[in-house]
C-alpha cells in the first residue's frame, strides 16, 4: 500500500499534496454523483427544454457572476479557509435540498435556486483550490501533480460518480443529494490539514476589489500564451455549451438510452479522458503544444457534427470517448501552463480570468442551446456547435502557436 501511495503521490511532493489529493478525489466523487443525479432530478420534474437548459446555465452562471471577485478574495485572504467555509456551506445547502426532496415539497424552482447556490459556493472553492498546487510543489512537479489531481477527477468524477448517481437517484431522489453532502463535508476536513506557506496580501486593505480584479486582467492581456488560452476556451465553451445543456434530453429522447444510459456516456467520455491524461506525457514529448490545440479543436468540431447526426448509442459513446481524451489533455496543459506562468501572487485573479472565460462561455452557450432544442428539436444545438466550431477553428487557426513557446514547459513525463 505504501509504495502505491508513493506511485500516486511522491513523497517529495509534500504532505500538503496528498491531503490536498485526498479532499480533491473526495469532493469530486460528490460531484460526479451530482453531475447525473442533478438533471435526473430536473429531467423527472419537467420536458420543458428550456427550463432543462436553464438548470445548466444556473450552474454555469455563478462563475460568470462572482468569478472575478473569488479570485481577488483568493489572492487576498487565507486559501484554505476560504475553501474549507465554502465547502461546509455547499454541504449545508445539499442537506437542505435532501430534506426538500424526500419530504416532496421541492417545486423545479426550487431546485434551480439551490443548484445556483451549489454553483455559487463552488466557484470560491474551486478557483481557490486551484491555487494551492503552485504553493504546495516545486515548478518543475506541476505537470506531473496536476496529472493526478486529473486521474482522481476522471476516475471519481466522471468515471464512478455519474453511474452511482443514476443507481443511487433510482434508489431514492433525494439519496443521491444526501450522499453528496456527506462527501463535501469529508473533502472540507481534507483540507483543513493542509499547511500553506504565507501568501495574503500585505498591501491587500489598501486597494479596492475592483483594483485587484483589473491588474489580473492586464496581466491576461499582456500574456500571448494565457490570453490565447481565454479566448479560444470561451468561444469553444459556447458551442460546447450549447449541445451539452441538452445532453440529458439527446440521450434520453435521441438515444433512447434512459437515466442509466445517460450516467454511461459521461463515463465514456472519462474513459477516453483517463487514456488521454495516462498518455500525456508521451505525446507532449511528440507534439507541439500548439499542434496539440489544434488537433483538439478538429476534434471538437468534428464530435458536435458526429452526435447531429447519429442515433445509434454505441456510435455516441465511441464518438464520447474519443471527445473525453481530447478534453482531458487540452485541460491538463492548459492549467499547467498557466499555473507556470503566472506570479503566486496573482494566481487567484489570472485563474479567475480563465474561470470567466469557460462559464462565460458555457452560460451563453445553454441560453442558445434551450432555444434551439425547443424550436428545433434536440439536435439543433448540435448543428449550431458545429457550425460556430467550424468557423472559430479558421478564424484561430494561425493565433495558436502563441502559445507555442511554451512547448518545454509542459514536456515532462506525467507517467
């Protein structure tokens, strides 16, 4: 046991990582169970293709809103409380969606409004959480941590949770909810036990919010590889956001795949995300990582044009799992890249600038999409994330080897 805990997390990365490891693989098997359970319990409330969209894009939402001003907290304030504080709320909120469930007063609206607080909560925890690697490891380490932080993600999040939040949803609808409770709570006392080196602001009361917020963003701006990176996240998050808002509508009405076949398809798609995130280090060592995006946003565009067009489930689930390796790898070298660009200090707000970009992104994206799918059908949005994708990957095409120098920054092994 303990030469795999060595294998999974190297002593010399420090006690800090793997407590760090351990709340991240804890909360995120609470999400996986939520990431079916939650449009299940939508899906089982109401057929309006809007108000399904609209349970995305509330969840989607909060980044947009408060994701600027988390990141400033973040770089002003203690870390670990901040996300330990946000983590138990979270956890509060789901034993009270629990009990709303179970007792059988919970209307749709009330559902959207706890799944807005839970997207609320969770935009202070992850964006904070996502500053702790760089504090907690040597430069030289990231690629290799974030690598494992990614395994755990696929494994727990997309790979375990999904199925048993179909299996626990079909147990109970308010099962699935209790259980997340209880994970996020465990992942908050995680941690709680890691140590941080000093790193609040000491000249933080003497700016304003909006002060910190602005200099992350010029710092973005004046960054090709990272501005880059933005960019091209939010516009691709649009067209992504538009055909996954109604993803339970396309496999269940599409597909005819039902609640358990839903949960498969995110399963799937970390299958070929878990290939993808093992293999990492073997292609970076082959193609550039400008090459890299490139060949994922052929992908991208190809899968949205793929799933318009077929009903045949197990065809969706090959053209998912080849989708979930091109996400996982583009993820992964995306952070790491940032998190090895960017000062200690500034950690929190440039992470929020991303974070805007993907959920600004995917909010734009599920209004299209739920309009689409009402007027169209299901596999308008599909056809529009095709479309836009197409157009995009043109328009982009020659701006991605900005990021091109920092090839040598993300080759090492993360085997």
């Amino acid at each position: 046991m303990s030469r795999l805990v060595e294998i999974v997390a190297p002593r010399r990365f420090g006690a800090g990582f793997r407590w760090l490891l351990a709340s991240s693989w804890v909360s995120n098997l609470g999400d996986g169970i939520a990431l079916a359970a939650g449009p299940l319990l939508v899906a089982s409330m109401t057929h309006d293709a809007i108000l399904v969209a609209l349970a995305a894009l509330l969840q989607w939402l909060p980044p947009l809103v408060f994701g600027l001003y988390a990141g400033a907290l973040a770089d002003r304030l203690d870390r670990r409380l901040i996300i330990v504080t946000v983590d138990l709320l979270r956890a509060a909120v789901l034993v009270l969606l629990t009990l709303a469930v179970a007792t059988d007063v919970a209307s749709i609206w009330l559902v959207l409004v706890a799944m807005f607080l839970l997207g609320t909560a969770e935009v202070f925890a992850d964006n904070t959480s996502s500053t702790l690697m760089p504090m907690l490891v040597q430069r030289d380490d990231l690629a290799l941590a974030n690598a494992r932080l990614t395994t755990g993600f696929i494994t727990v999040n997309q790979l375990a949770g999904p199925p048993i939040g179909a299996a626990l949803f079909a147990l109970g609808h308010a099962v699935p909810f209790a259980t997340q409770a209880v994970v996020v709570a465990l992942g908050a006392l995680l941690v709680a036990q890691v140590v941080l080196p000093p790193h609040r602001r000491e000249r933080a009361a003497a700016t304003h919010l909006r002060h910190d917020i602005a200099e992350g963003f010029r710092w973005v701006l004046h960054h090709a590889a990272v501005r880059t990176l933005v960019l091209t996240i939010f516009v691709f998050n649009i067209t992504f956001g538009a055909a996954w808002s109604v993803l339970v509508l396309y496999a269940t009405q599409r597909l005819d795949m039902g609640p358990i076949g839903f949960g498969l398809l995110t399963t799937v798609s970390a299958v070929g995300g878990l290939l993808g995130t093992l293999s990492y280090g073997w292609i970076t060592r082959r193609i550039t990582l400008a090459d890299i995006m490139r060949i994922g946003l052929v992908f991208e565009t190809v899968t949205h044009l793929a799933l318009a067009l077929t009903t045949t489930p197990w065809v969706a689930m090959v053209i998912f799992f080849v989708f979930g390796a091109h996400a996982f790898i583009w993820g992964t070298t995306s952070l790491t890249v940032r998190q090895r660009a960017v000062p200690t200090e500034l950690q929190g707000r440039v992470g929020s600038v991303n974070l805007v970009g993907v959920y600004g992104g995917l909010v734009v994206g599920a209004g299209i999409g739920g309009v689409l799918a009402q007027h169209w059908g299901v596999t308008a949005p599909f056809w529009f994330a095709f479309a836009g994708s197409a157009v995009f990957v043109v328009l982009i095409w020659g701006q991605l080897s900005h990021i091109a120098h920092a090839d040598e920054a993300v080759t090492p092994s993360v085997g």
